[in-house]
C-alpha cells in the first residue's frame, strides 16, 4: 500500500506518523496535493489535514480563519471529503472539546476557548462538509489508515 504525503510538510515533521506506516509496510510518497496532509494515490476523495493539537486548530479557525475557510472550500469542490485529523493528548472528543482551555497567554477577550471552538467547528463540517476527528499522537498514523481504507463512514471518535 502507498500513502501520499504533501510534500509541502516539514521532513520529519510527522516521524510518529511516518514510523508507523513504514512498521505495517505502507510506503510513503512525497507528493504535492491540493488539499491536506495524507491521502491515497489512486482515490483522492478523502485528504485527512493533521494538526498537532486544540491550540493550532484555534488558530487556524480564529486567526487564519480565511485560509482556512478557502482550504475547506476547495476541498469541498473539489469532490474531496477533508479530515481534520487532531493530534491532542488532552482532547479526544467533542465533549472533551468543550470543557478545553486554551493554554496560549490570554492576549484578548477573545481568546478562544472549548466552546467557541466546538460553535465554529461544527459550523465548518455543516457549510464545508468538512469532519474533524481526535485521536492521540501515538494513534495518529494508526487513524489515518484506517480513515484512508475505510472511507468517511468508518469510525469518528477515538474511542477514550
């Protein structure tokens, strides 16, 4: 089996995620994509976007919020269904997400907590079809095979 990856991560970036496929055999090619992180090379309908925890995804929603918003309408006409894959060891479902603290210094009132990012995210996945997951960083490369393999019917928790 062959996994793409964006060329566009940083080498090494992701060696949890690389060290897993490489130990189940998967091969890893390194390749441009238009939307994500992670997709197979012959059914590029499903792209899985890794984001290293809550704090990347707030901002990313917050303060990139129109890129990201571009990203997630791309994807969605492009035909590609876009996981949001997020690596936190603190928050491994929604109900996890909305008693979230932001850890970043308070820079404003606006701070972005659990709530507010559960309103936004579930505004993202109904406008953009866009789906966001949870899963532990040791389980990232694990959850991407089997989002890839089993298509966005398969499992959308991280079981706790």
């Amino acid at each position: 089996m062959v996994v793409v990856e964006d060329s566009r991560n940083q080498t090494g970036k992701h060696k949890n995620i690389n060290a897993y496929l490489e130990s189940v055999g998967v091969r890893v090619l390194r390749s441009k994509m238009i939307v994500g992180d992670y997709t197979l090379p012959a059914d590029q309908r499903i792209c899985i976007d890794t984001k290293k925890d809550m704090v990347e995804v707030s901002q990313n929603i917050f303060q990139d919020h129109a890129r990201f918003r571009r990203e997630c309408e791309l994807a969605k006409d492009c035909g590609i269904h876009l996981v949001v894959l997020i690596e936190d060891n603190t928050v491994a479902n929604w109900d996890e997400l909305l008693k979230w603290t932001n850890p970043q210094p308070n820079r404003s009132a606006l701070t972005p907590n659990g709530e507010r990012c559960f309103k936004v995210m579930k505004a993202m996945e109904y406008s953009y079809g866009v789906e966001f997951q949870f899963c532990k960083k040791k389980d990232t490369g694990k959850r991407i095979l089997q989002i890839l393999t089993e298509g966005k019917d398969g499992n959308t928790e991280t079981e706790t």
